[in-house]
C-alpha cells in the first residue's frame, strides 16, 4: 500500500504487474526446460539487490 501511495499506481494495476512478473517466470521455466535457479542467475547481479530481494522472500518463506 505504501509503494502504491507513492507511485500513485491503482490497486489492480499492482495486481497485473504482479501477475505478469510471476506469468513471465513461469513461461521462462516451462519453454528453456530450466530450473527457476539457474533463470534466476540471468537476472540477478551477485550481490545485488534483486538477489537479496529474493533472498528475503525465500527465508520469509521457511
């Protein structure tokens, strides 16, 4: 709610950038026959903050 606050982005609009992201992900799993973490490694900087982002959400999710 912050973020959209700030950005002024309607609530579904976050819904749909959400969901493209994760539809995005998947299609990329599913047509190159990879393991997300290898996907993962094409798009994150080591160290970087998209790496420590997902970092967050996979120990959130323990």
């Amino acid at each position: 709610r912050e973020y959209r606050d700030r950005t002024r982005f309607p609530a579904i609009s976050d819904m749909r950038m959400v969901a493209q992201s994760v539809k995005g992900a998947a299609e990329l799993i599913l047509n190159n026959d990879t393991h997300p973490s290898v996907e993962i490694d094409k798009v994150c900087t080591p160290g970087g903050i998209t790496i420590k982002g997902i970092n967050e959400l996979h120990y959130a999710g323990r």
